[in-house]
C-alpha cells in the first residue's frame, strides 16, 4: 500500500502541462515574434533583424530594438527566421517566416509548407512550429551564473511569473521540480565467457526506476542576486520497482552561488570543474540515458567544495577552477579525506554570426591527494547491469592526477562531440599505473531543433522543442550514437578494459515527456578472457518544468 501511494504521489506530481494549442496563441491578445531577418530586397542597406509584436490581430510594432516580455501575453524565437508578406503597422497582421533563405536555397520558395514555422494570416495564428520563451536570454544568462548549471529536477526559466511552481517575494525567488525515470532493461545475450566475468546477466533484467529527484532553487534578492540549489531524490528503487526504504533520501545538490564582480563563486555540494559530460545533465545529453563509462568510472559526481568561473574575451572562452574535500558526508576526517584541486578552460575557435555552428575546445586538470586511497570503477552503461571494469582500492596511492580534452562541433541539428581523460596514479606498488578511456557520440535532431549553448559554463544545454504534438506536430526527434572505451588494466592492476557501441533513438512529444530506446554492445578484457553482452534499454522520463 505505501508502495502503490508513493508511486501514484510521484506520477501525479509529474504529470506535465502539455504547453500551448494554436488556438490558445490565436486567444492570446498581445503576440511577440523575435529575431526575425527581414530581408533587403533591393540590395542597399543590408538585412535587419527585428522583433514583431501583434496586437488584437493587428501589426502593432516591428522594430530593431528588443520589445521588453511583459509587453507581450506570449512570445516566440524565430532564430533568425526570414520573414515574407506585408509589415504594415496597423493592419490585420499577415506575413509568413521560413527557416531557410530564399535567397540561397530556391526549393524554400517552391514548396514554402516544407520550410515555414510560422504563419498568420487576417491576424489568425494558422502555423506555428516555433519555440516559445518565457524570459530575456540574457536575464537566462544572469539568472544561473553559477557553472553547473541546475540539475534536471529544476526549471531553466525560473523567473517566469507565469509558471504555477514559481514562488516570488521581494526578498526571495523560489522554483520547485521534478523528474521521474522509469526504465526497463532487455538483455540480448549471455556468453559463458561474460558470465565468468561479471555474472548472470538475468539477475539485472526488467523494469526499474532509474531515478526519482525533485529540488528547489531560486535566487535571494539582494542588489546582485544570490542563487540557492537544493536538490534530493531516493534510492528506494535502485533496481526493480519494488519498494526499497522510502528514508533513503540523497543530498544530490546543496550550493549557493554568489557574485563577485563578473565572476561566480560557488559553495557546497555540486559538480566539479571537470569534463563536459560531468557538467551536462544526464539525460540532455546527446546520447541520453548514460553517460559514457569512462565518464562515470573516473569521475566523481558531485564534490563538496567551491568553484570559481568566469568568461572572457567577449563570452568566447570560460574558465573555472576548485577546491573540493567532501568529508562531511563521510565518516573520516578531512586530512583522512581526499582534497582536490580541479581546473578547466574552454574555448570557442570558431562560430558564426548566427551561432548555429560552432566548434567547442577544452581542457582541463584534476588532482587529488588519494588520502584513503583510490577506486575506479563502472557498469556497462546500463544502470541496472552490473559493474564490469574495477581496479580494486588502491590503498597505497600517494595521488592521483587527471587530464582531459574536449572537443565539440555542432552544426544546427548536428552534433559530434568527444572527450579523451587519463587518470596518472603516482603508486611505489604498482610502478605509477595509468588508466584512461574516450568516448565519440554524434547525434542529429530529424525534426530540426538545434541544441543550444551554455557561454558561461562551456557545456550544451537541452534540445527544447519546437512543435509539440499538442500543437499539431511531431515533437522533438533525435537519433544518436556513441563509441566508448575505458582501459582499468595497467602495472598489474588487471581492472579490465571495456568497449561500448550504442545506437539510440529519443523521442520527445512535449518538453515535459521524453521516450527513448537503446541499444547497447560491449566488449570485456578481463581476467585473460575477452566476453561479450548486448542489451536494450527502453526509458519513459517525466519533468516537471
């Protein structure tokens, strides 16, 4: 009974608002459309682009300047969408925007249904497959400055005052969220071989919630605002959807984010400053439900501590650094504790006017003092399967240090990223072994949404979607794909080396569901033996956002 109540609590909480209908927009009195490129048909004072607003279906403002959200009931991102028809002011409004330039691609004009996102016509809303925004890019931007941005359980757009979970005083801002994984695991094959090594695969089959987490964060209002991150969850249901002890609830984040100058220092629990993976949310990144194994077997999650950041040469670059030792959620003392310094920079070589390519570059440094030794280990990129490489405690480690490179190229719907990290473990036993791995994953989006950029923190930020199916579309669809590899076997430690071929599809209707099914392949050399498995993984999220 307390199971069935617990469950039915969580999914009611997460049952989403399923966003805004083409005739909600067409209710609406005051419409905003920006960045929209109007194009200089004649050839003489060049492109301009410009924010719309329409008013009682009429043609009200087109102006280059920024029209401040409360102007507006509802307000739209054309992304630099080419707008065509009459923009006469005080007009019933009539005009259609496509995605592509007529200019360039003739096909645009040919067959416009293909390459329109919105459309109105007589001041009626008749095509919509543009994204909606709730507050300025750049109030976003100042709003979460601290560099691990929050965690899935909490929304982005946190000052919209339009949301129901948005608590606003003048001394205080607070938003609450969730999320919800429910998963089922289907393993495909269980070789003698790689059940010698890791054991019978069918103990880790079925259906399990992969995480419940909720949170509350905000901002304390002082003159430069404070932000506050608090998020928890359970692991009453690490495997299985029988009910484990409901009290055991997990601190995943506690930190405040405070300004000083145009830097951010942060303090308590959150990620640190390493790989672009770690600072990613994990299930907004391009290959979706794990992350690759050298990510989770040579990194920590999360570290008590502070960071500092900070962007430069015009928010084309970032930089950060840390120190971290997280002895009070452990019961040893801080010098029996491992501290850890972390840095990272990343850069941007290359990106256009439009920022809809760009090339991402970055590296960073970790070191710790392994006070209490050491211990790298991982599963096989599927969370209920079981850990597959393990180096065993390295008790006699004098330290440890990291090294990692980044790099990224997105291209609109398209994006290829990659990592490479190595762990130097300086060891009198075991002659300074090293281990290391890497991981490249590509990922396409089919309907068309483009991932976009975090400037502050070096990472990319979740898909949103477009055209929802509550507004008549398809939602958000993305394929995906992923090789990786992690090597634990060095100087005698025989922690086994593991390679990962992932395919991927996700599926999103709306911005608070996503659907998505992968299949896994791995390859284990361990023990003088090389096993094999292969598995599927389905998963259905719910966010509240």
């Amino acid at each position: 009974m307390v199971k069935t109540k617990f469950l039915y609590a969580a999914i009611l909480m997460m049952i989403p608002f399923f966003g805004i209908t083409q005739d909600m927009i067409n209710d609406m009195q005051k419409i905003m459309i920006r960045n929209v490129t109007v194009i200089d048909q004649a050839g003489k004072t060049g492109d301009v682009v410009v924010s719309i607003l329409i008013d009682q279906k009429k043609l009200v403002m087109v102006t280059q300047d920024k029209i401040a959200m409360t102007k507006a009931d509802i307000a739209f991102d054309a992304n630099g969408g080419y707008i065509l028809g009459k923009l006469e002011v005080g007009n019933p409004a009539a005009f259609i925007i496509l995605d592509q330039d007529p200019r360039i691609n003739d096909d645009v004009l040919l067959d416009t249904k293909s390459f329109a996102v919105f459309a109105v016509s007589k001041g009626e809303v008749v095509l919509n497959k543009l994204i909606r925004i709730d507050v300025d890019s750049q109030e976003q931007i100042s709003g979460w400055q601290s560099y691990a941005p929050p965690a899935v359980a909490l929304p982005l757009s946190y000052q919209n005052k339009r949301k129901w979970n948005v608590f606003r005083t003048k001394p205080i801002t607070a938003v609450f969220g969730g999320a919800i994984l429910m998963e089922n695991t289907r393993w495909l094959s269980d070789e003698p071989v790689n059940e010698e090594q890791v054991g019978d695969l069918s103990e880790f089959k079925g259906g399990s919630i992969r995480g419940f987490r909720a949170g509350l964060g905000g901002t304390f209002n002082f003159k430069k605002p404070w932000m506050y991150l608090f998020t928890f969850g359970t692991r009453a249901f690490d495997r299985g959807f029988k009910q484990g002890d409901l009290s055991e609830f997990v601190l995943y984040d506690y930190r405040v984010d405070i300004p000083v100058g145009s830097a951010t220092l942060s303090l308590g629990k959150t990620k640190e400053t390493f790989s672009v993976s770690r600072l990613s949310a994990m299930i907004y990144e391009p290959s979706q439900q794990e992350r690759a194994s050298v990510a989770d077997g040579l990194l920590p999650a999360r570290n008590i501590g502070i960071v500092i950041n900070n962007t430069f040469v015009k928010e084309r670059m970032t930089w950060a650094a840390g120190v971290f030792n997280n002895w009070i959620e452990t019961d040893r003392s801080f010098s029996d504790n491992p501290t850890v310094l972390t840095g990272r920079i990343t850069g941007l070589p290359f990106i256009t006017k439009d920022e809809s390519n760009l090339l991402h570059l970055g590296i960073a440094g970790r070191y710790s003092n392994a006070a209490g030794g050491i211990r790298y280990k991982t599963k096989t990129e599927i969370f209920s399967g079981p850990v597959s490489v393990d180096t065993d405690l390295l008790d006699d480690a004098e330290s440890t240090f990291h090294y990692g490179l980044e790099m990224a190229w997105r291209k609109g719907p398209f994006i290829l990223l990659g990592e490479y990290i190595q762990s130097n473990v300086r060891s009198s036993t075991f002659n300074d072994p090293s281990f290391k791995g890497y991981y490249v994953v590509a990922s396409y989006v089919i309907t068309g949404e483009m991932r976009q950029y975090n400037k502050r923190s070096g990472t990319f930020k979740r898909v949103k979607v477009a055209n929802g199916i509550n507004s008549g579309g398809w939602g958000e669809l993305e394929v995906y794909s992923r090789w990786s590899s992690i090597d634990l076997t060095d100087n005698g430690i025989d922690g086994g080396k593991m390679d990962t071929f992932s395919l991927g599809l996700n599926w999103s209707p709306i911005s608070a569901l996503q659907a998505n099914v992968n299949y896994r392949y791995s390859t284990l050399d361990r023990t003088g033996q090389t096993g094999s498995n292969h598995g599927l993984v389905t998963r259905l999220v719910f966010i509240l956002d």
